[in-house]
C-alpha cells in the first residue's frame, strides 16, 4: 500500500471512522471507498481534499513522503543520492497546479489565521 493511502488509512482509524461514514462522507459506496484505499482506484487531487477535510488532517500530512522529496531534491543528476529528475506527465498538470494553488490558498488562511490570534493575545 503507498504511503499517503496508508496515512488516510491510519487518520480514519485514529478518528474512529469505518469505511462505510467516510464513503457516505463522500457520496460513494463502502466499496468504491476501500478501493480507494487499497489502492485499486487513483487518488485525485479533488478526492484528495475532500478527504483531507473529513479526516481533519492536511494535505501536507497525507503527501509527507511527497513533499520531503521535492523539499530535498535538487534535480541535479550528478547529486549523490538522486534517483533523477522530476519527471511531469502532460496529462496531470493541471491538476498539479489546482494542487499547488490549494495548498499556497490554505496556508495564506492558516498564516492569516495566526496573525489574528498574535494579534488579538498583543492587543490583550
């Protein structure tokens, strides 16, 4: 099972969800959800934040494995320890982007959010 199903996997079984309240969740069968989450039908990135918001976790923490490898990779070929350079099917880039464009939007709301809550303990 791929890292990031099994976070989802490990988040729904934290909160005390069964599959059958996080299919109903997302208007799908238990069954189209297992799939999901065995991997047997593609995450995308909509499906993705959906999730995401009804396991009260962030994207961030369901692509960890994802993100330290961007974070460390500096597409450099001739780097010790590069497994190659990133490599952008076509077909998923826009999908990509809408990903991008979410997580820079959640993190603008959660720095915006922190600067309220300084804010208002200063005025305090």
């Amino acid at each position: 099972m791929n890292k990031h199903l099994s976070r989802i996997k490990l988040a729904r079984e934290k909160r005390n969800y069964c599959q059958e309240f996080v299919a109903d969740q997302l208007h799908i069968t238990q069954r189209a959800y297992s799939s999901i989450e065995n991997g047997d039908t593609k995450l995308s990135v909509t499906r993705m934040f959906e999730l995401a918001k009804i396991l009260e976790i962030t994207i961030e923490e369901i692509l960890a494995d994802y993100m330290e490898s961007i974070n460390t990779n500096n597409f450099n070929n001739e780097a010790a320890g590069n497994q190659g350079s990133l490599i952008v099917n076509n077909t998923n880039v826009e999908e990509l982007i809408t990903l991008y464009e979410k997580i820079i939007k959640s993190k603008d709301e959660e720095i915006a959010f922190l600067r309220d809550l300084i804010n208002s303990k200063i005025s305090k």
